[in-house]
C-alpha cells in the first residue's frame, strides 16, 4: 500500500498512463475548489474505469512510519529535526509546510525519550530519510485535517479517532500562527512570530547553541499551563 501523496499520484499516473505533472496539477487545483486529496484522486480513478478502492492511504499506518522513523535512530532524529526547523524558516522550493512540521513535532513529543534507540554508527542517509519524513508528514496533515483555498479549516471527518488530539493540535497552532503568534518548539511558550528566532522564542534560541540534544525539542511535554491543545476543546 502506498503511504505517501507523492507514492499514490505516481501509482495513479502509471495506472491511468497520464503524466504525472499533469495528474499533480489537476488534484491540486481540486483541492483548492475544497476536495479531499483522497476524494480526488479517486474520482479521477473512477473517470479513467479504474477501481477507487485501490487508492486509498492511511493515516494511522503514516503516522506509525513516522514515529518508527523517529524512534529508530536519536542522532538521525536529531538532525532531521534541525534540518526540518530551517526548512520551515525557507522560502520558495525549500520551504517545508508549517502544519507538517506541528504534526512532526506531535509525532516527536508522543516519543518517551527512553524509547529512542541510540545507534553506535552514524546515519547513513540523512538526506533520504529527511525527504521520506517530509513526504510522510505532508501527507499525513493533508488527510486528517481539512482543507480549503485559505488552508486548514478543522479536522477531516475521517480522522481516525486516534489522530484526533494531533490534528487538533496542528489545526489550533496553524491558526494561532495566522494571528502572527507561534509557539516556541523549545519550551512552548506562546510568542509573537516576530519575536522568533529558528522557531524557537529569543531566551530559548540564546540557550540553544549549547544544548545540544533532543531536550530541547522535548521539553513542551513537561510543561503544563497554555499551548498544548486541552483535550475537550471542541473546533468542529
Ligand atoms: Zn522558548
């Protein structure tokens, strides 16, 4: 089964023989007229006398990936979790979508930090692994909250219940961040987008260039008090 967006789309495009930029084109621009992904991908599977049934993803299996990917090497995540928090900074090509990098982060504070693995060699393919969590993270905020032109309206009906809290999470701060407020991904603390530094408020980024270890993008667990989503809050 395939798990990603970009895996589906080149299934489809082999499938139906149409050029994968053109497939790529003609789903976005469904998207934006407030289609699902998923709904799109499937009408043009239908249109084309596939069956739709054979082109499905599911969240639950992305997320798992996800975290798998994470708990597998505490360096490697180290990294991609560096990498992500510039890219997420870029413009243009680089840019990496703010609501999949919250998603990440959920993803990552959802690790107990005693269930990382420490591998002794180094990670082979940073590169590879940061593209495939890019790829895995964008399409899993893609099925679990909904979208329309203006970005993410709420959460997708068919979130499953156990991708709920996270998508609710990605929802609340993707608007928060609209309002121009962003929530350091050190230690949580509510601040204004223009009192950020490499996402993280001034009195965390000072303190970064000497901690170098996951803690830092850890330490939102421990907090209590604002910037977590409260579970009952309701924004459907
Ligand atoms: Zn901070």
């Amino acid at each position: 089964m395939s798990l990603t967006a970009r895996d589906l789309l080149h299934k489809l495009a082999k499938d139906t023989g149409i050029d994968y930029s053109i497939l790529a084109k003609r789903v976005n621009s469904d998207i934006k007229k407030g289609k699902s992904f998923l709904d799109s991908i499937r009408i043009i599977a239908s249109d084309k006398g596939l069956n739709p049934d054979r082109y499905l993803l599911d969240s639950r299996k992305i997320a798992i990936e996800v975290k798998a990917i994470l708990q597998d090497d505490y360096s490697q995540t180290l990294m991609i979790s560096a990498v992500l928090a510039q890219m997420v900074e870029a413009r243009g090509k680089q840019h990496y979508p703010v609501p999949a990098f919250l998603a990440y982060l959920e993803i990552l504070y959802s690790i107990s930090e005693n269930d990382f693995t420490i591998q002794s060699d180094p990670p082979e393919d940073i590169d590879g692994t940061t593209t495939r969590i890019i790829e895995l993270t964008t399409s899993l905020v893609s099925l679990v909250c909904r979208w329309n032109d203006d970005g993410i309206v709420g959460i997708a009906k068919s979130c499953p219940d156990e991708l709920r809290e996270l998508a609710k999470a990605v929802y609340r701060k993707t608007r928060m961040l609209q309002n121009g407020l962003w929530t350091c991904i050190s230690c949580g603390k509510i601040v204004m987008v223009s009192d950020t530094r490499a996402l993280m408020c001034l009195e965390c980024d000072g303190q970064f260039s000497d901690d170098s270890s996951l803690t830092t993008f850890h330490r939102e667990r421990e907090r209590v008090g604002y910037g977590r989503t409260e579970r009952g809050d309701s924004i459907e």
